[in-house]
C-alpha cells in the first residue's frame, strides 16, 4: 500500500502537481534525515545535505523506475550525496588555503525538542563510534542497521558487489567493538551490559 | 591460529547476520566456551551489535518538510515539469493526418489506377516530373530575383546580414528577461 500510495504521488508530481512531492517528503524526512545525520555527524550539515537530496529527487523523478521502491531510490540519493560531501570535507582538510572547520562536537548545534532522543549518551556514543569509520563502511552499517537491508540490496544501492558488502560490515564490527571495547563502562546502555 | 581466529570472527559476523545453521551456530559456542579471549571477542561484537540495533533514528528538524517545499518553490521547473503531455499528444496527431492521409490517399489512387489503367504510371511520372521541373524555376527565379535587388542595392546586403544577428540577439535577451517558457506561462496564468 505504501508503495502504491508512492508511485501515486509520484505520478500527480510528474503530472504537474508539486504539492504531491510535499506528501514524499513528510513522509521519507525522517528517513532521509537519519541517514544524512548518521553519516554527517552534524545536524545542520545532515539538514542541508537531507534537503539536497530531496531536490535532486525531484529534479530527476522522471528518471526513477516506478516497479521499484521509491525509499530505496531516495535513500541511494542521499547516501551517494552524503559520500559526495565527505568527499568534498577530507579536500578541504587537505587544503593548506582552507582554515581547518570546526570539529563536529563544537559547532553550533542548539538543541531543540526533537534533539531530546538524540543527545542522549548511547546516541552519542554511536555517532562517536561511527565517525571513526571509513564513509564507505559507515554507509554500510547505517543501511543495514537503521534500515534492514540485505546485502544485496546495499551492494545495488551503492554500485557495488554483495561480497564488498560483506566485507565492509565484517570489518567495520571489527573496528566498532574494538572502539566500544575502548570505551568506559558507563558509556554502555545498562539493559547491554552483560548480554 | 590466525586462521582459527579469522574463521572465528568471520563465523561471529554471520552469526550476527542470523545465518548460520543452527549445527554451526553449536560450534562456534563450543569454541567460544573454551577460550576466554574468544568468548572476550563475541561479547563485544554482541554489544555493538546490540548498540547498533537499539539506537533510534533522528527525527528531522520541525519544519523540514515545509523548508524543501519553499525551495522547491523557488526551483526552476525540471524537465518533467515543462513538457505538457496532451498539447504535444495533439500536435503529433496533427502533424501525423496531415502527413499520412495524403500520402495514403495518393498511394492509393495510384494502385487503383495502375489496377484500372498500366499506362496511367507513366502518365503520373510525367506529371511528377513536370512539377519537379517547375518547383526547380521557381526557386531559380526567387534567387535571380534576390540576387539583382542584392546587386543593385548593396545596402540591403548589410542591412540582412546585421539586422538579423541583432534581431535574434534582442529576442533572446528578452526571452529571458521574462523567464523563457516558465515566466511566459505564469504570466498567462496570472
């Protein structure tokens, strides 16, 4: 039925009604944000780089193949867009002409009400965990964890074999248990501890 | 040994994904029962896991939705967006029965006269010929014609070749001045 209800809203913005793309938007913003945040690690910059990719759907949806799942096209958007971006971060850092940007833990972040979840330690952790990965095997952890997508169907969104996949997930639970093992007790959710 | 422990950690991921039978699942408890830095490996590869599975998603900033909408608000119009499918349905028609019938239509006279009279090919040849023939001096004629007016007022040459160039060029800037086919359109609607 979502699905349906997608290629449906996909049709009326091809048709000429934009306020149909609205309805994809409020329903995949959360979708779309999660991702870019995940991979970002910094709010403002996950808002900018979750409203691109919502753009750049909108200017190619005659491009998207309606027999297939309109949050898998999206959301490859978006992980290829936030690639892009840490891409385009790491040029920066290398770049002597550049100052360096601030670090992620020190940019003007102000925390609103739907910030509440986020800010709490174990989210806090995961993003410290995460941003210690390689952006490739990130994007791996994030869509198989917060999205439960096979190997598979991560190797076709990234452009890339099953068996990379594999790899990549294999060596970034590798790295991420060793961080946590790094890291103090208290930082564990109590209801982990001893599981 | 290393072997041992790659195998070990390999089996540990799959065990993670679920997809280990339930005979290999057995063996690797056995093995992480008997050594403790196993046992020490799969308990952090269970928390992370754990972790990993526990966290909720982001929820998107108030007023997401809203910002994109405004954006794309302000977006020039993609190229879905400027094709208007029933004019261009009924353009084509047109320009396909206005092809098609006469060509059909001749075709078809032909074939009943060639069914009716042989000698009736020959005579649309000529026919066919005599009008090439005439389309050739009429064009001859434009050309003669332009080319004495060009001769006897070399002025027009100039005026031709400088007032088109400009022509074009004033047209184009207008045509963006007013938006190209969007501002055109919004201003009919308006």
């Amino acid at each position: 039925m979502s699905q349906e209800n997608d290629v449906l809203w996909v049709q009326q913005t091809l048709a000429g009604d934009p306020q149909a793309f609205g309805e994809l938007v409020q329903r995949y913003e959360r979708d779309v944000f999660n991702l870019t945040y995940r991979m970002l690690n910094n709010r403002g910059e996950a808002e900018d780089a979750a409203q691109e990719a919502f753009l750049r759907a909108y200017s190619n949806l005659d491009r998207y193949d309606q027999n297939r799942s309109f949050k898998t096209w999206l959301l490859s958007i978006a992980s290829n867009h936030c690639i892009d971006r840490i891409r385009r971060r790491r040029l920066t850092w290398l770049s002597l002409e550049e100052p360096l940007p601030p670090h992620p833990a020190l940019t003007s972040d102000i925390p609103g009400p739907e910030e509440a979840t986020l800010s709490n330690e174990k989210s806090m952790l995961v993003q410290e965990l995460l941003d210690e990965l390689p952006a490739d095997y990130r994007m791996a952890v994030v869509l198989r964890y917060w999205y439960d997508y096979s190997y598979a169907e991560i190797a076709d969104m990234l452009d890339t074999t099953e068996s990379a996949i594999k790899s990549r997930l294999f060596r970034a639970r590798q790295a991420l248990a060793k961080e946590l093992e790094a890291k103090p007790v208290s930082s564990l959710n109590p209801a982990m501890e001893g599981s | 040994m290393a072997r041992d422990e790659q195998r070990n950690q390999q089996q540990m991921n799959e065990a993670l994904d679920h997809s280990l039978s339930d005979e290999e699942m057995a063996t690797l408890h056995a093995r992480i029962a008997a050594s403790d830095e196993t046992a020490e490996q799969w308990d952090h590869l269970r928390q992370t896991d754990e972790l990993l599975r526990t966290t909720p998603m982001a929820e998107a900033p108030v007023g997401f939705t809203d910002r994109v909408m405004a954006m794309i608000a302000t977006m020039p119009l993609p190229g879905f967006a400027k094709k208007n499918p029933s004019v261009g349905i009924a353009l084509g028609l047109l320009v396909a029965g206005l092809f098609t019938i006469p060509v059909f239509s001749v075709a078809l006279l032909i074939i009943l006269s060639v069914i009716t009279n042989p000698g009736a090919i020959l005579t649309f040849a000529t026919a066919l010929f005599h009008a090439a023939g005439y389309i050739i001096s009429l064009i001859t004629d434009i050309i003669g014609q332009i080319e004495s007016r060009a001769t006897g007022t070399p002025v027009l040459i100039a005026l031709v070749t400088t007032m088109i160039p400009v022509t074009l060029l004033w047209g184009w800037v207008l045509w963006n001045l007013v938006g190209g086919a969007r501002g055109l359109s919004r201003r009919s609607k308006s």
